[in-house]
C-alpha cells in the first residue's frame, strides 16, 4: 500500500488584530498586523513547491466572525494559486469563522472543499489509493456538544481514514472547551490520522495513529511564544513520519539576559543588547520579553535605582534603529534570584543611608513639613528624640511594605 502525503494546518487567524500591542510603533505595528498574511503566503509557497496530495486546514481561518474583505480575498488567492497546479483543499471552520457570522462571501474555487455543520464523509483517490476524510464546521460559536459522536467508525481498512476536528481535549481549558472529546473517543474511530485545531500549542497528543495539533501559524501574543508553522505529512499503515514547517514571520519569545558581574547601566546595556542580536541573527523580527538571571546583589542594587518603565525606555531606545526589528515588551527578573534580591537589597541600601545621616540632614528631610506655614500652630519644636522616632518610623514602614511587594 501506498504512501500519501499531505499538510496539516490550523487557526491561520488572518488579520488578527493584536490587541494589547498598542505600545508599539506604528509601522511596526502594522508589520505584525501583515504577519499572518505573510505566515499564510509562507505555507502557500511551500505547497506550490512540495506539491502535497491534498492539504487540510482545521479551523479559524479568519480571526472574526465577521470576516474582513481582505482576509477573505488574501485567502481565496492563495485557494487560487493551488487550484492552478491541482492541490485539493479541504476546510473545517472554527469557532472564530463559523457558518452564522456575517460577511460578504468570496466564492473559492474548485479545488476546495469546504465542511457544513453536519459531519460528513469526503472520498479522494489519490493515485491508486482510496482516502476518506471526515470533518464538519461550526455552525455557530458555542459548541458545546460532543460533535466526535456523530463521526462514523472507519470501516474499510485498505482506504486511509483521516479525521478533521476543531476542539478540546476534555478536561483541558487552556482554551475554551469546544467540541470535547476524548483520546479514546477519537482512537475508537479506529482513523489512522486526527487532524486537530483550536490549541495554538504545537503537540502529539498520541503516535499510533497520530493525534495531531499543529498550533497556529503566527504567534499573536506572549502567551504564543516561540516558531509557529505546521505540519507536513508522511502518512502510511505502519506509521507517519512528520516535518514541522515555520511560518512565522514576526516570532514571540523569552529571551534570558544573565546579570552576573553588572554593577554599571552601561555593563547592563550592553549584555540585553548582546541577547537582543543573538536573537536577531536566529529568528529575525521578534516581540521579547527580556528575562534578567544570574541577578546578584551589585545588579539588584542597580536596578533598584531606577523604575523598570525607564529600564525599559532606555533599552527600546538604544535598539529602535536596528533591523529585523525587536520590540521588547516587558523586562522579567528571574523568579528565584529577583524578587527576594531585590527586597533584601533595597531596603539594605536605604537603612544604611538612613543611618549615616546626622540631625541636619533629618531636618532637612522634614523639612516641607516642619516650614509648612499652616501646620507650624500644631507641630512642636523638633527634639534629637524625635528624630529617633522618626528614623524607627520610617524603618518599620519600608519593612512593611517590602514584605507586601514580596
């Protein structure tokens, strides 16, 4: 028996609109809007190329129920462009592009088979070999029904049995639960392959046959992190053997900047810039987080000088011009080192600025209170005594309110 070949991918999210990204300048800003057209053209181009049997996208094309003109015209191109050299398609929507949204419909040529809200059964010969691929689509956005249920069992063991599914494991809320089913559930169809969506997080949910989630093909936040793409498969009796594809145009990630030895901003600096271009040179575009380990007590000292929103000014500054571009979205401090470094170290630092300071520069220090014309009628004149209290006062307080930040 033959082999077949074929490209599994899901949740393309065409014009997403990446909220939350606001801070972000505008022409990069709308570089990571074009990012999922540019991931959807990548796997496009790689299909013209590959020449795969036929390809197979589960769910959430577009982002919206109701989808944009462009998104719908940016896909029905690409639906085009492997019409012309005779790839079939096959399509299940998702809770995002459901069959109730409102749009103006682009009509898809055709090589494209698009799922109704029933479960059905498509038959393609490819070459001498019969496959059988099941799917359906979201009627509406709540599914809440266990669709895998009205899937017929596989009867005929010389075809391939493919099923298409858009959905959750049960039990698994890392997205919101739609379609749930079972392992079992989907292993009792006895299918040699389940195509899987609706999780952005790349997985194998089981090898024999293969349970498959792709992710989605451009992380669109930083819970997206790291290389989005999907699947191209090698599918037989006796197995499958896969080739994960990136797509990703713009890559989300975590990036660690080790501390260690920096007493000075400029040391600091150059150690994030350092990182940046090392993942630059890697991955190109990026949004990143810049995680600071190795933080000792010289670094958490330096750091407590200064808020981390001007950390941060300084550093999207100094790398602003370079190019692919990289935009830090946040600065994370090691969760074992920072936190509990960072509340010893200030503290420490401040308590013993406070002890070297002499009467004069107590005055000094209430002195905005003490030369406040309204209040003087109810202050009396200040004693070496109460400035005792004064400095235990102020002891006490910074220690209360290190340990709420902690």
């Amino acid at each position: 028996m033959s082999t077949i070949k074929f490209i599994h991918t899901a949740d393309l999210h065409l014009d997403s609109p990446f909220k939350g990204m606001s801070g972000l300048p505008v022409e990069q800003l709308n570089r990571l809007r074009e990012s999922t057209f540019e991931a959807f053209a990548n796997l496009i181009d790689y299909a013209l190329e590959m020449k795969p049997d036929f390809v197979l996208i589960v769910g959430d094309i577009y982002d919206g129920e109701n989808r944009s003109l462009r998104a719908q015209m940016k896909f029905k191109e690409g639906m085009d462009r492997l019409n012309s050299v005779g790839i079939p398609v096959f399509i299940s929507h998702g809770n995002h592009d459901h069959l109730s949204g409102t749009w103006t419909r682009f009509e898809l040529p055709a090589n494209v088979h698009v799922f109704t809200e029933e479960v059905e059964t498509v038959q393609l010969q490819v070459g001498e070999q019969s496959v059988s691929i099941y799917g359906f689509s979201y009627k509406e956005r709540h599914i809440r029904e266990k669709m895998i249920d009205r899937y017929p069992p596989a009867h005929n063991r010389d075809a391939y049995h493919i099923g298409m599914l858009h959905g959750s494991l049960a039990g698994d809320d890392t997205h919101a639960v739609y379609a749930p089913f079972t392992k079992s559930e989907l292993l009792a169809k006895q299918y040699d392959y389940w195509a899987l969506g609706h999780i952005h997080l790349r997985q194998h949910v089981h090898d024999e046959p293969p349970i498959v989630y792709p992710g989605n093909i451009q992380g669109r936040h930083r819970n997206e992190q790291g290389e989005k793409g999907f699947y191209d498969v090698e599918l037989s009796k006796t197995g499958a053997t896969f080739q994960f594809i990136p797509t990703s145009t713009i890559l989300f990630d975590k990036v660690d900047v080790s501390c260690k030895g920096i007493s000075h901003a400029n040391e600091w600096l150059v150690a994030c810039m350092e990182a940046l271009e090392t993942f630059r040179t890697r991955n190109g575009a990026g949004i990143v987080e810049l995680k600071m380990v190795d933080v000792d007590q010289e670094a958490a000292e330096l750091f407590s000088q200064s808020p981390e929103e001007e950390w941060l000014d300084v550093l999207r500054d100094a790398s602003s011009d370079s190019e692919p571009f990289i935009w830090i979205q946040r600065i994370l401090f090691s969760e074992r080192t920072a936190p509990s470094t960072l509340a010893g170290a200030l503290p420490r630092s401040v308590l013993g600025l406070m002890d070297s300071w002499t009467t004069d520069d107590w005055k000094d220090v209430v002195k905005d209170v003490y030369q406040h014309t309204r209040g003087v009628k109810y202050l009396d004149v200040l004693t070496d005594e109460d400035l005792t209290d004064i400095q235990a006062g102020a002891a006490a307080l910074l220690a209360t309110e290190m340990v709420k930040t902690e």
